[in-house]
C-alpha cells in the first residue's frame, strides 16, 4: 500500500510539472480546487505551501465575485 501511494504521489508531481510548463500557478490551483483536493493537498502537489494555495483560492474568489459584479452591473444597464 505505501508503495502505490508513493507511486501516485510520483504520477501527480510529474503531471503537476508538466501542467506547470503550460498553465500559471493560479490556473493550476483552480484546477485542482475543482477536484476537491484541500490547499495542503493542492501545495503538495504543486509543491508549494498551504498557505500560498490558501492565498491563491482567496484571489480567486474575489475574482469571480468582481466579474459577477460587473456582470450584473452591465445587465442592470
């Protein structure tokens, strides 16, 4: 069993490094928040810190509220 974990935490850091190549830290934490996996889950895979995802899903939120905002701001218009 620790083998196959060891494994699978191998196959996410390999594919996270690849992501990384492609996609920015926040795009990646998106991502990955959409899978369920809590922050210290996200930092280990990005290999990062919690409270570096913990800042980046705050960032995110205030985002998607700004553009909600906005959104409804246009329609009222």
């Amino acid at each position: 069993m620790d083998d196959l974990l060891r494994q699978a935490k191998t196959t996410n850091r390999l594919l996270a490094a690849q992501l990384k190549s492609q996609m920015g830290q926040m795009d990646l934490v998106k991502l990955l928040a959409t899978t369920g996996l809590s922050a210290r889950e996200i930092a280990d895979v990005l290999d990062t810190t919690a409270p570096t995802v913990a800042v980046t899903l705050q960032r995110l939120r205030q985002k998607v509220k700004k553009t909600s905002q906005a959104r409804r701001g246009d329609a009222e218009a």
